[in-house]
C-alpha cells in the first residue's frame, strides 16, 4: 500500500526515469515485503528553479542528478528493515548511474485507515 513519489531534475529519459521507478518498487518489495502488484508512483520532473536542495547538507556532496523518494506507507516497519530499504535504493539506483550521495529517501508512516483505493472505501479500516 505504498504511495511514492520521484522527484527528480529534469534531463533524464523515459527509459531512466522508468528504470528509476523499476528499482524503487523493486526494492520495496524485497526490502519491506510489498505485494508485487501494489505499485503506485508518481515520477516528476522539475526544472532547475523549481528542484531546490542544499548540495552539501550532512557533509554529503549533492548534485543536480539528486533524486528524491517519498514513500508513504503504513507505520511498523523496524529500524533495521528501514536501514535495509535505504541501502537497497542506492544499491540499485548506484547500479543505473546515480550517485549514492544524490540518493534521499524519506519515509512518511500513516495508519492504515488513512487508505483509500477506490470506490470511496477505506479498504484496511476496522469494520464498522
């Protein structure tokens, strides 16, 4: 039941883009053990004025190939598969070209009840 978005600059081609979006959904299913078919993305691309970051933020070199990934997800995973999740994405995007240190991922925990996939129905609330 993930939610991502792909924020990245723009200049890169439909198959990187796509490539990119592969690997993040890839890894949520190894790393946090998403069902394969529950994929849901949203990959944008921003022209320079509209991608702002700090190119070195903790001592981290940045350049303008940062991608960014927001996961929405259901709170509960432990730290270890979160710390699993985050190498794995700079794993596999390292292996597509993409610096590991312009790789940011931030995960946002929501309760399951805060999920609608359609027809107006929260899907995993508690029956009423």
């Amino acid at each position: 039941m993930p939610f991502v978005r792909i924020e990245l600059r723009k200049g890169r081609t439909a198959d990187q883009r796509r490539a990119i979006s592969d690997a993040v959904h890839a890894t949520m299913v190894e790393a946090i053990k998403v069902p394969p078919l529950d994929r849901f993305q949203v990959v944008t691309e921003h022209e320079a004025d509209g991608f702002v970051y700090d190119p070195t933020y903790l001592d981290i070199q940045r350049t303008d190939g940062l991608v960014i990934v927001q996961i929405t997800l259901n709170a509960g995973r432990t730290v270890e598969a979160r710390q699993e999740l985050y190498k794995t994405i700079a794993d596999k995007l390292e292996k597509l070209g993409v610096r590991r240190q312009d790789v940011m991922v931030n995960l946002v925990e929501t309760q399951k009840e805060n999920w609608s996939f359609g027809n107006g129905i929260a899907q995993y609330a508690a029956p009423k």
